[in-house]
C-alpha cells in the first residue's frame, strides 16, 4: 500500500454588492446562492464567502458544513461600499493559498472589478467572473435555466 494526500479543491466565492439597483442586487445574490448550491453539491470545498467588504469563513460540502448556513447568511445581504481592488486583494490574501479558484458575482463591469480579478489571478489562482447585467438579471427573476 501507498499513502496518498487526498486533496480537495477549495474554491472561494466573492459577491459585490456594490450596485444601485435593488433588483440587479437581488439577482446576483440569487446567482450567487445557486453557485454555492451547485459546488456544496460534489466533492469541492467552499473556503470563504466574500460579501461585500467582509469575509465568512465557512466550509461548505463534503459533509464539513451546511449550504443553509450560507443561505441564511445571503438573505442579510444588503448594498455595500464600492469595490476597490487593493481592499478585496489585502482580505483574501490569507486565503488564496489554499484556494484552487475563486467565482466573483460580479454586478455591472468595471475597472475594480476586473482588477480584483486580475489579482486573484496573478496569485496564481483561478478566477472565474460571472457578470450580472439587466439581460441576466431579468433571466434570474424569471426562473429561466442558466448555463455557461
């Protein structure tokens, strides 16, 4: 027999809340709870849950936590402070070592945005960005089925 490490992938999932619109921030809530449910589901790890400006610690899946621990954690989420890249990056420093990816809900498109993407990926971790526009946010509140 041979030991082997078993590895599990961790991934870390970031929401903005920084948005003006109540239904574009409910959309992307929604998508971010439907992210958290699909990954809880197999054999992957959630890490950390990004709301906004501050950090959850949390294990979701594999039997280690429970979704609806996250799920009643997003049913508080109100609109946040705008995103700054430099903030986002210094918060999950600490985590990204053990991260093998990270999916960003972001709202709308932007400079922050795409640059605390770029950071998570110059640490050598995936970044996965899913967008929530007006098209994808009508898509949401109409129940329709998402696929990327």
């Amino acid at each position: 027999r041979e030991y082997q490490q078993e590895y599990f992938t961790r991934v870390g999932v970031v929401l903005d809340t920084d948005v003006e619109d109540p239904d574009a921030l409910e959309a992307a809530i929604e998508l971010a709870a439907g992210v958290l449910a699909n990954l809880s589901r197999g054999e992957t790890l959630v890490d950390v849950l990004v709301v906004g400006d501050r950090v959850h610690e949390l294990t979701l899946g594999r039997s280690l936590g429970y979704l609806d621990q996250a799920l009643d954690l997003l049913a508080t989420v109100e609109r946040g402070p705008a995103i700054r890249a430099a903030d986002m990056s210094r918060r999950l420093e600490p985590y990204l070592a053990r991260l093998s990816s990270v999916v960003f809900v972001a709202v709308g498109d932007g400079g922050e945005r795409r640059a605390v993407e770029q950071s998570v990926r110059a640490r050598g971790v995936a970044c996965t960005t899913l967008t929530v526009d007006e098209e994808l946010a009508r898509a949401i509140r109409a129940g329709e089925a998402l696929a990327w």
